[in-house]
C-alpha cells in the first residue's frame, strides 16, 4: 500500500490500488457478512433492495427525457429487458478499502441519495449536465465531523460524473455507505466518463490535478496508440469510418474487463486484443505482437498498483512530444486479400506469392471464417461485445 500526504485544497492520491494485495482480516469479515462483491466501478458492492414498485422510464424521450444523447451506455437493455419500465428504486451497500480505494468516473441518470455508515473519504463531481464546454468540478469530505463540514449524507443528482477515494482517518481503512438510485439502478442507465471526453470538459490545469484517477485508463490508452498494427488498421479504417473510435472503445473495454474481473491476466487481454482486431477490423495479428501490448498493459497496472506512474507518465511525455501524431507503422507488412471469397483457395499460392521472401512474412492478414466460433454479441452501437477466455 502506498501512501502520500495531502491538504483540504488539493484532491490527491492517499492510497492506491493494489489488485494484488489481501484485505485485512476485518475487511474481508464485512465482505463476508454483507455479501459484497467487486464493483466494475471499483470498491466492492451489495444490491440490498429493489422496490418490486414500477414506473414509466422518466428518460425516454417522449417522457422528456435524453436517450437519444449520444452515450456508450454501460448495457444495452435494463435488467427486466423492457427498457420502457424501471424499478422505482434500488438501494445499495457500497465500500472503499485500503485494497481497493477508488471508485472511478462515472455518472447515473437518476438521482442516487448517500448515507455514511463508517469511515471517511473524498468525491469528486463533474457537472456535466450544467452549460458550457468546461464544467464545474465541486469536491467534498465525508465522514462523521459534521462541524467541520464533512457530510454524512450526500446527494448526486443524474447527469454528473462522480468518482470517489478513501482518506486518513477512516475507521479501519474503510468508507462504508449506502446509495439509493432513484428510479432503479440500471447500467443501461449508467456510463464511464472516457479519458478522451474527460479531457474535453475540464481544464488542462484540472486534467492535470484529477488524471491520476483515471491513469490506468490512460496507461491503456497509450499502450493501444503506440500498437503498430492497430495503428495500421486504424489509418487503413478497415474498422469504417469510425475505427478511432473503436480503438478508444476498446481502451475501456480492457478496463472494465479489469474492473470486472480483478484476475485478469496477460492471456486474457491478449485474446481480447486479437478478437478485437479480427471482429472489428477484419484482420487476423500473426506476428505476436499482442503480446508485447498485453505485457505493457499488465505492467502498468503493477506499477499503478505500487504508486508508482513512471511507465504511464513516460507513455504520455512521447505522446506529447509527437503532439498527437500516430505512431511510424513502417516495419508492419499487411497480406490483403479478398475477404468476401469464401473458400480454401484464399490460401493457395499465386505467381505474385513466389517472390515473397517468408523471413518477411505478413503481420496483419484479413482474418479468413474459422469453424465453430461462437457468434458475437453486438451492444446498441454496432461494437462487439469483449470477454477474456475465463468468460468462455
């Protein structure tokens, strides 16, 4: 566990996450007597109620509402299925340990009211839903001293990205609280504030103080950027016109991959990497190098996990220093071949193939249809759905 100090003007890091580490024995005792389990936010959660009570989804257009804002929602659909309906309200256990002390960007539709049971830590706001390109940033202590300011209940209301981390002084390095969304928690409800937008609604000077929250996000960013053959791949748009996108999109999804699945190793990211550049790309990796991304990714986390930003802060001076600009793709060769010919002969030698010296073989090679491959699940903007081979 590593450890900094800080001051009431300054939001910085007081522990940091440590997904190898064991949680004490009275932490893991709660875990165990409230049922928690991880959150894809980060920290640990419990659903404790659902009110059986439904109502007409307040966000549907035609009931004033913004479904249509252009959102990669966390899911597609609610967990009834009927997106017309929702629960007219959930409430939660929610808990940050010295293991796992950060929730993450993040914001609801509805209205979600906090109520402190122990412990003590730090949220952030961004007032996304409030006018203007830069948005209000409000931060707040909670925690027991209520002279001092500290709140010990808390209301955020839909629209407003909100992370949150543990501080000094919490009773056995814990924040303990309970949420109520109201309507009902959905995560086709819910969105993860992305490195890229995040950077678009606050100032450099506050990009600067808060990217440590999101720094494992970016460390992925950076890995994928400097990938040659999902640059090539990019460039190419053999992705469509959105492949940019794409690459950002599954910047995320190795990070709620992560999120989800605590235990994700090297091998689980490499399949990710390789489904993706052959599900959304059309093309099959044959040089190894997602291993290379895959080593990086779980590097960076390992440093983050011990405090340490150095691979992540060294990834971001680069990419400054190029000021933006794509990585150089020279040394990756591409095989094109015509991916609508269905049919063995895509592998039979041509005259063109005899000058082909094989110490050069192609890197990148549009992926061919391979039998007895599951079909892939396609969420509401036309991306794939990712899961790592324990999934399977």
């Amino acid at each position: 566990m590593s450890r900094t100090s800080t001051s009431p003007e300054k939001i910085t890091q007081i522990y940091t996450p440590n997904p190898s580490g064991t949680e004490p024995a009275n932490t893991r005792a709660i875990i165990s007597a409230l049922n928690l389990q991880v959150h894809v936010e980060g920290g640990y959660y419990a659903e404790i109620d659902r009110n059986p009570l439904t109502i007409p989804n307040p966000f549907l257009a035609k009931n004033g509402g913004d479904e249509e804002e252009d959102v990669k929602n966390t899911a597609e659909k609610p967990m009834s299925g009927d997106n017309a309906i929702r629960n007219a309200s959930t409430s939660i256990y929610y808990m940050l340990s010295a293991v796992n002390p950060q929730g993450h960007f993040h914001r609801n539709k509805g209205r979600t009211v906090h109520t402190l049971i122990s412990g003590r830590g730090r949220y952030v706001l961004i007032h996304a839903d409030e006018p203007g390109t830069k948005k209000r940033i409000e931060t707040f202590v909670v925690g027991t001293d209520v002279t001092k300011g500290e709140k010990s209940v808390w209301i955020v209301e839909g629209g407003k990205y909100k992370a949150s981390l543990l501080l000094d002084g919490a009773e056995g390095e814990r924040l303990l609280i309970s949420e109520t969304v109201i309507p009902g928690f959905e995560f086709s409800d819910h969105d993860f504030l992305t490195m890229d937008k995040f950077k678009q609604i606050v100032t450099d000077e506050q990009a600067k103080e808060l990217e440590w929250l999101d720094k494992f996000d970016l460390g992925i960013w950076h890995a994928l950027f400097n990938w040659n053959n999902l640059t090539v791949a990019v460039q190419n748009q053999w992705g469509g016109p959105d492949s940019s996108d794409k690459r950002d999109w599954l910047a995320g999804q190795i990070s709620e991959l992560f999120a989800a699945e605590p235990l994700t190793d090297q091998e689980d990211v490499e399949v990710v990497l390789l489904q993706v550049l052959e599900d959304e790309f059309g093309v099959r990796v044959e040089d190894e190098t997602e291993v290379a991304v895959a080593r990086e990714i779980m590097a960076i986390r390992k440093e983050i996990g011990e405090g340490n930003t150095a691979m992540v802060d060294a990834l971001q001076k680069k990419w400054e220093d190029r000021k933006g600009k794509e990585v150089a793709t020279g040394s990756v060769n591409v095989k094109e071949t015509n991916q609508d010919f269905e049919g063995d002969s895509v592998d039979e030698e041509t005259d063109e193939d005899e000058d082909v010296d094989m110490d050069d073989a192609p890197a990148l090679v549009p992926a061919k249809p391979k039998a007895a491959k599951p079909e892939p699940e396609i969420d509401e903007d036309g991306f794939t759905t990712v899961v790592g081979k324990k999934k399977r």
